[in-house]
C-alpha cells in the first residue's frame, strides 16, 4: 500500500483543504503517514500571504526532498499559486498545482511514475469562476470542524495577494453545503466553523441567495449545535443578517471583524471598502442585537505613511468600541503588491512600539470582556486535554478558552461550565453537567 504525508503551511482554509486532498488519496487506498516519517509520496500545501509565508514553504519543500529524495515530491496552496516557476527550479520538486485542480493531484502521480518528468500543472486562477468541490467529511485532529463555503476575494486590497492566489469570489452551492454541514453533525460535530477565503461574501455571486439565507438554512440542520463565521467583513454585516443572527439558536455569541486600521485616511490607501462610521454604526446594531457578544478583529500596524495621530485614531476607535481581542499584525510589504511600492514606509521600531501597546490594549480588553462572565454559566466544548491528568480546555460559543476538570471521554461533548475565576488567555472552570443532543431535550447530570 502506497503511503502519503501532509504538511499545511497557512490558514484554516488550508487546513480545510489538505484534509479534502487527504479524502482523494484515501479513496485511492493510501494510508496516511507522519511527515516526519518515510512516505511515498509528500504533498506540501504553501502559503503566500506573507514573504515569509514564501520563505517558510521553500525550507518545508527543501527538508522534504532532503529527507526522502526518493519519495513523489507534491507542492500545493497559494505560493504553489502565484509562484510555480520559483518552485519548480527547486531540484527535487516533482508536481504543482496551486489551488485549482486538486483532484487532478493522484493523476499526476501516475504520470510522473511512469515519465519521471517534473509536471506543472498550475493553470491560470484569474479565469475562474466555479467553486472547486471539495469534500471533508471529518478531520483527523479536531474537534471543531470547518466548512469551507466560498472561494476568492474581489476586493483587492492594497497590502493584499491573496486575490491572485485565490482568484475571483467564487460561492459554493448552497445544496453541497447543507449536505456536507449534515454528513460532519453525522461523523459527531457539535460545531461548525463556516470558513472562506473571503467568508462573508457567500453569495455575491448568486442568484436570489446570500449568507442570511445561507445561515437560516444551516439554522434546520439537526443535530448541529453551534454555527461559528471565522471572518465577515462590517459590510457584510446587513441589517439582514444582523436579523438572523439575533433570531439564531445556533450562531454563536462571537463574530472575528476584520478592521486593520480605525483611520479613515489609511483605510484609503489600503483600498478598504468602508469607513469607521459605517463600521461603527454596523457595529453598535449588533451589539443592540446580540447582548455579551464578543467581536474580535485584526489590525495592521505601521501601514506606509500611517502618522502617529493615524495610529492614535485606531487605538482610541479600539477602545471605544471595546472588542474582546486583536490579531494585531505589524504591516511587511509583500512583493508584487501596490502598498510594498509606497513611499513613507514605516521604521520597524516605530512599527515594534505600536504592535506592543495594541497587544497591551488588546489583552486588558480580553480580560475585561471575560471579567463580565465571572461566576457565569457557559456551555463549552472541550477540545483537548489540559496542562495535567484530568484537565480539559476547550472554547464557550463567545470565544472565551476555558480549563476545567473532566474525564477525557467529554471532548466534543456540550458542557456546562461556571466560570469562577475569569482570566485571560484562560478561564478557570467547574463542570456542572453535560447536554445531551438537541435532538434529545433530557440533560444528564454529572457533578463534579
């Protein structure tokens, strides 16, 4: 039997799609193996986002050809994308496909088993404009299971390259998604993380159907517990969906917003499609909606010309708008984007500083956000065991990371939790019992 090893550089997306490329070989009856061993075959999946997403996948590329030059060497994902030339002269390198046409992958194989002839097979991703299907029933090392429901970004973003890996905003069919929503509640998912390359934008590219529509479908799953968006834009957040989510019994009391900057000027020169007092009001609507909903958000940091009273306008919009955590990211150019060509770059001790004092801001409003559910009841599904025997961590529908003890035979499972000492990055948790499944409304009591 032929083996296959993974290595996933990148993005929950990537993840999503190394566990759908897994699917393909499995049904060629490969068994799967640990990239650290000896296997027949190793498929890379790259990043791009960064120069040091490059920079990260080519040593990853390397120490796979190193190890095993024998082995079929595969490489994938946005750098495989936007840079198939560059991999290529990597001796050693055997296949690329960027991220189309992955399930022309196991083909490619055999053709380069029998031509011992490297193969290109990335194709232009701009003239796209079909979701590639690709299905993942269940993952091999989670508990939370994503389900990717769109592909591609319009935007264009001046610090962004991501529309060149990933090409035009590309929607799954509604149909495909209900269905694989339903086959991942059968293989035991309490939670579903709804992911895309440009997630909030589900459905642009339809007809008579968009994410409302798409979460009041989701909304009749049965057995399907919890609903998370990883990433909507403020313009994604209509007073439609805002509804859904208010009337939702499934969507969960957090939402990630991306910001990047809380300055109307450096919005502009990043191309952003928003000002901050539509984003401010657009926030202010949800939270009147959802009460305790936690909203997260990732900010650029020393983005080219970014004054320090730009800096200021973001720190004190933070601030005002009390978001629960940040992602907070110090601006790097990233070649072959117009914002790596602007003139005022920022000093990256400058940039250092700023990082710093968002990260300070950042935590002390997650603190205060988890202060607010101190002797609260959460319901909280374990993912993993904690930092000794008999401890759990796993995450409550607002985000907020909880450790409490539990038999191992939990994880996956719905719990409730009180929280008696709010922390952060983690709570300090009790038991008090376990739900059973929605579609069985009897709670069994296990107290600890």
């Amino acid at each position: 039997m032929s083996t296959v090893a993974f290595h996933t550089l990148g993005c929950k997306v990537n993840h999503y799609e190394t566990e759908a490329i897994w699917q393909l070989f499995k049904e060629s009856s490969y068994d799967r193996v640990d990239f650290e061993q000896n296997a027949d075959v190793f498929v890379i999946n790259t990043c791009t986002v960064t120069n040091t997403g490059d920079k990260k996948s080519r040593q990853i590329i390397r120490r796979a050809i190193r190890k095993n030059p024998d082995a079929v060497i595969c490489v994938t994902g946005c750098y495989a994308q936007t840079s198939s030339a560059e991999i290529m002269e990597i001796p050693g390198v055997d296949i690329v496909v960027g991220t189309q046409d992955r399930h022309k992958l196991l083909t490619y194989i055999e053709q380069f088993n029998k031509e011992r002839q490297p193969i290109n097979g990335v194709s232009n991703i701009m003239k796209n404009r079909t979701y590639e299907e690709l299905d993942v029933p269940y993952f091999t090392d989670r508990t939370r299971a994503s389900l990717k429901i769109q592909e591609g970004c319009n935007n264009f973003c001046t610090f962004c390259i991501i529309p060149w890996a990933r090409g035009l905003m590309r929607s799954r069919d509604p149909e495909k998604v209900i269905e694989q929503a339903t086959q991942l509640v059968n293989s035991g998912y309490k939670e579903i993380v709804l992911t895309g390359i440009h997630t909030g934008g589900y459905g642009q590219d339809l007809k008579n159907y968009n994410l409302a529509q798409l979460l009041r479908d989701l909304e009749s799953v049965d057995g399907l517990e919890r609903i998370r968006i990883s990433s909507i834009e403020a313009s994604q957040l209509t007073d439609e969906v805002i509804e859904v989510l208010k009337q939702s019994q499934k969507v969960v009391r957090h939402l990630h917003v991306p910001l990047q900057s809380g300055s109307d000027t450096v919005l502009k020169r990043m191309r952003r499609k928003y000002s901050m007092s539509h984003f401010s009001e657009r926030l202010q609507k949800l939270h009147a909606a959802l009460p305790g909903l936690a909203v997260t958000s990732d900010v650029i940091v020393g983005f080219p010309g970014e004054t320090e009273a730009e800096f200021q306008e973001t720190y004190d919009f933070i601030v005002q708008h009390q978001f629960s955590e940040l992602h907070v990211f110090p601006y790097s150019p990233r070649i072959g984007t117009p914002a790596a060509r602007m003139d005022d770059q920022i000093d990256e001790n400058i940039k250092n500083k700023r990082v710093h004092k968002l990260i300070e801001l950042s935590n002390q409003l997650a603190k205060t956000y988890a202060s607010r559910f101190e002797n609260s009841v959460l319901e909280v599904i374990p993912e993993e065991k904690g930092s000794r025997d008999g401890v759990l961590v796993g995450y409550a529908d607002n985000y907020m990371k909880v450790e409490f003890e539990g038999h191992e035979s939990l994880i996956g499972e719905i719990c409730k939790v009180k929280v008696k000492k709010s922390g952060y990055p983690l709570n300090k948790g009790a038991l008090i019992r376990t739900v059973q499944h929605a579609s069985n409304d009897t709670e069994q009591k296990v107290l600890v």
